[in-house]
C-alpha cells in the first residue's frame, strides 16, 4: 500500500498536461481576449509608432569591353564582370557623390547598409535596390548610385553598362509589415494568457473535489459529507431570538 502510495506521489510530481490543457481551455475567454488585444495593439503600435520604409529599384545590363555582344565571349566576360560591379556601385567614392548631391547628412557606411545590389538572373543583369523613410529619396538614391557607379565602370571596362529600368517612387511600403506584426501580436498575447494560467495551475494545491484527493493520495474517496447551509440559517435565527428576548426584558424594566 505504502509502495503505491509513493509511486502515485512520484506520478504526481510530473505535470499532467491533458489536466493543465482542460484548465486552460476553462477560461478560453479571456485568452482569447488577450490575443486579440496583443493584435490590436502591436497593430496600432505599427501603424503610428514605426516608421514605414519605402524602397526603389533601378536594373543595368553589364557588357563586355567589345562594341557588341554577339558572341559568347562576349556574354561571358559580362558575366564574371557583375561581381566588379556590385563592389564598385557600393564604393565609398561613389556613395560619398550620392551623399552630396542629395545633401543626406549621413555616412557611407549608413547609406551602404539601405542599399543592396543583387544579380538576380544570375547573369549579366544586376538590381540595384535603395531603401529609406521617403518613396522619392529612395528613389534618387537609387538611380545616382547606377549614375555614378556606371561612369566608374565605364572607365575600367571601356563599356558602358546599358540601363534597363531606372527607379521610380514606390508609394507601396516594404516594411514594417503589418500583418507580421498583427499575427506576432497574437502569439505574444495568447502565450502571455496561457502562460498566465499555466502559473496559476501549477501553484494552486487546494483540494477541490474527490478526484483531486485520489489523484493526490492515490487512494478511492469512499464517500463525502456535503455541506449543510441550515447551520447557519440557525445560527442566524437564534441571534434573532436572543434579540428579541432581551427587547421584551428591557421593556419590562
């Protein structure tokens, strides 16, 4: 006996997670409610408190040094020159043109971290990508970087890379984005809830009913004495007794 009590102790030490699930689901409400509210409000917090960021492409076409581009060779050496490129188009020199001309007030290195340069046919096209708080100024930064590091590349390489698209404003926001952030609101609002009252379950030892003495003692509730709200309607009565008789006392006197 004494050995099935001791195990089912050891039982109960480990979390009964169907019990904790069943306690959760008991105040689906509030969690609910909780989530919504994380939503909401990592939702407003997005929209009037975070910056949006805007972001402009332009793309060039990089050529090899002979006047056309009719022969393999021709392609190829293009091919190996994109990697050139994409160091030459985010040059200090080059930056520090694009700085001055748009009187940005920053360093190199600030604007070299908004700008990506990206070889996305994997060939001989590269994309050339600003990033800022305004549609327009990433705009122009965009297309003076392709300016300036296309007359640097022409110098080194006697051809000029053909421009395909230059960058427009793009009124379309890339960041942050707002349906991210809503769903990421919900996760921290339903796991700060949940875990809320997983706390609560696990700190809470009162005994509630008999399937908790059972579970906790590991031995069958044989029967219960159910409480009775008549001893203290009594105990209320006799007050009323009591009063009444000391009234009749004191009108005696």
């Amino acid at each position: 006996m004494n050995n099935e009590i001791k195990n089912k102790r050891t039982y109960d030490d480990e979390i009964d997670l169907l019990d904790l699930l069943k306690y959760i689901l008991k105040r689906w409400i509030i969690v609910a409610l909780c989530t919504v509210l994380g939503m909401v409000t990592f939702g407003l917090y997005t929209k009037y408190m975070i910056s949006p960021v805007y972001s402009s492409s332009s793309l060039i076409y990089v050529r090899g040094s002979t006047s056309s581009i009719t022969t393999l060779t021709d392609i190829q050496i293009g091919y190996y020159l994109t990697d050139d490129c994409e160091v030459i188009l985010k040059s200090r020199p080059v930056l520090e043109k694009v700085i001055k001309d748009l009187d940005l007030g920053i360093t190199y290195q600030q604007l070299s971290s908004v700008i990506t340069v990206t070889n996305d046919s994997g060939r001989n096209v590269l994309r050339i990508t600003a990033k800022s708080h305004n549609p327009n100024v990433a705009r122009d930064i965009a297309n003076l970087v392709v300016k300036y590091g296309v007359d640097v590349i022409k110098e080194i390489n006697t051809r000029e890379p053909y421009i395909i698209e230059e960058a427009v404003a793009n009124p379309s926001r890339v960041s942050p984005s707002m349906s991210r952030n809503v769903v990421i609101g919900g996760i921290a609002g339903f796991a700060i809830s949940a875990g809320f009252f997983a706390i609560l379950y696990l700190i809470n030892d009162r005994i509630s009913d008999a399937e908790t003495i059972e579970n906790k003692i590991g031995i069958p509730v044989i029967g219960s004495i159910p409480e009775s709200a008549s001893l203290s309607y009594e105990k209320k009565d006799t007050r009323k007794k009591k009063k009444r008789f000391f009234n009749k006392d004191k009108e005696k006197k």
